[in-house]
C-alpha cells in the first residue's frame, strides 16, 4: 500500500478570534509553503508538522473523570486503531462495520482492532495485526502517530481499550480485503464532516455499571452519514478531534445531572 503524506495546499491565517498571538506565531514548511503551526486546516490536518504536535498534546493528555479507572491484573488488555487516511484527498477516517455472525458488539460500528495476543510484542502490534486480520490493510509501524491511555470498556469496564492513532495515506479499495466472518463492510467519513456542530449530539444516561458513572453519563453521538457512530468508538472520536483538530471540532459535551 502506497504511503502517500497528504499536500498541504494553501496557507492559513491567524485569525484574532481563534485566539492567536500574532507576536508569538511560530511558523512551519510543508511541501514549500509557510504555515502558522496553529492555523490548523483540513487541508494541512495530515502534515507532519501536524503529527508533532498531536504527539505533543498526546503527552499531556488527561482522560475524563468519568472514564478513568484502577488498572488491575484483572483487566484484559485490547487496542484499536484510529485509521486517518484521504479519499481522493480529502482528510478521512476510515471505520467499519462488525458483522451480524459475531456473539458480541454485532451490527456496530468500530475501529478495527481486538484483544491482545500473548505473542503480541505491545498494544500497538495488537492495533495492527488485527487490522491487517479484519480488513486486510498492513500498516507499517512508521505510519503510528501515537495513542491515548486505555479506556475501560462499556460492557463492565475489566477491558482496557487503547486507541492507537495512525495515518495510512490516500485509501485504495483493492488493499482492503475484509474478513466477513468479522466485519460487514468499511466506510469512511471526511473529518470536516465530523467536525461539523450540526452532525454531532449526545445522548444521556441515567446510570453506568462503573462505580464512576453511577450518577448518569452522556456519550457523544455523530450523525451526518450512512451510519450513525456511538459508543466507544464515539467517545475517541471526541477524543482525537479536538487535538488533531483545534478550533475546528467545537463541539463541547456537557452532562446534566
């Protein structure tokens, strides 16, 4: 599969209302044009310098109160990976389908990915190797930009899930080559879509099996496309969105008790 970095296009403005420091701007190359390292656009959202600085807030990164837990041996480890791609250029992330024939998590929709093997040298081979099972992509490890911290699942919360994010270049359908036995179908949504407020809500519960989420939660939900996206795989969407894209995902999540 070829690797393609997404171009860069047009520069972007510092734009007083976003909050810039027109004295502190620190600028970057991409394919020869000068970028303000805060102007981040759809158009320079998959640039390296781009990568930098998510691994930078990925560092720093604090999971929400309501999603935190006590890592014990008795958690199961697993990862998914959160694929960025383009669609005949358009900056995308790529998901799927779980199939109707799988016991559990039937008919969702998900990132690929799945439990931890003991022959799997760390979470990140676990990402990979299971995206390479279910869908038929072999990701290099180069292409990894980073993870966040593990997210206890919604079942009973005795699976960590680590999101692992990487950047896979323009999608060609003929590399994908899925195991139906798993999965249904792939489909993708462009990242100014999901960004966009009018297809983003939430929905709100009463009551978690978490000790934590005993009081009620709110989860996020995307709308806009073919599929609606919820629950897990909602929750790291609105994790990555504001760090890969600052002052372009707005949409702020706020539970009532």
């Amino acid at each position: 599969m070829k690797m393609n970095r997404h171009v860069c296009r047009r520069i972007p403005l510092c734009l007083q209302n976003m909050g810039f420091n027109f004295r502190h701007c620190k600028l970057f190359h991409c394919n020869g044009v000068l970028f303000d390292q805060n102007a981040v656009t759809f158009e320079n959202i998959l640039c390296d310098e781009n990568k930098l600085r998510v691994l930078k807030a990925l560092q720093k990164y604090d999971l929400p109160s309501l999603r935190k837990v006590t890592v014990s041996g008795d958690h199961r480890k697993a990862a998914v990976l959160i694929p960025l791609c383009t669609v005949k250029g358009e900056p995308s992330i790529l998901f799927m389908v779980r199939s109707n024939k799988i016991p559990a998590h039937r008919g969702e929709v998900s990132f690929p990915g799945g439990m931890m093997d003991d022959t799997d040298h760390d979470l990140i081979t676990t990402a990979l190797r299971e995206t390479q099972e279910e869908i038929g992509l072999r990701i290099p490890r180069e292409a990894v930009w980073g993870s966040f911290q593990s997210l206890p699942s919604r079942v009973n919360g005795k699976t960590l899930v680590t999101p692992i994010i990487a950047s896979i270049g323009e999608l060609q359908n003929h590399n994908l080559h899925l195991n139906k036995t798993e999965v249904e179908q792939v489909f993708t949504r462009t990242i100014s879509s999901l960004c966009d407020r009018k297809n983003v809500g939430s929905t709100q519960f009463k009551r978690g099996k978490l000790p934590s989420l005993k009081s009620g939660y709110t989860l996020p939900v995307y709308l806009g496309g073919e599929h609606r996206i919820w629950g897990l795989t909602a929750i790291t969407l609105h994790m990555l969105l504001p760090i890969l894209a600052p002052g372009l995902y707005k949409f702020n999540l706020s539970h009532k008790n």
